[in-house]
C-alpha cells in the first residue's frame, strides 16, 4: 500500500510553518544580505592583510 505524497507547497510558502520564505531574488532583503556578506569579505580580506 503506498501513501499519498503532501502536494508541493506553492511558490514563495515557506516549507515549514513559522519559517519565513526565501526572499526573492532582487528584494531589499536580499540585496541588503548581499551587501552585508561583501562587506564583511572586505573587512576579513583587510584583517588577513593586516596580520
């Protein structure tokens, strides 16, 4: 006997309740991210530079 598989969660629903959904990719959230992560990479490269 086999069991009916869930359907697929549609587009933009979290995959679990409570989580927040992946941001899209041009959001504010994610251009922000993104900034954030190339800032911080400057900032270890200086650091390695410094030591």
């Amino acid at each position: 006997m086999t069991t009916p598989t869930p359907p697929d969660p549609s587009p933009g629903e979290p995959d679990e309740p409570g989580e927040p959904g992946e941001p899209d990719e041009e959001s504010p959230q994610m251009r922000s991210l993104r900034a954030r992560v190339t800032e911080e990479n400057r900032l270890r490269r200086w650091l390695r530079r410094a030591i």
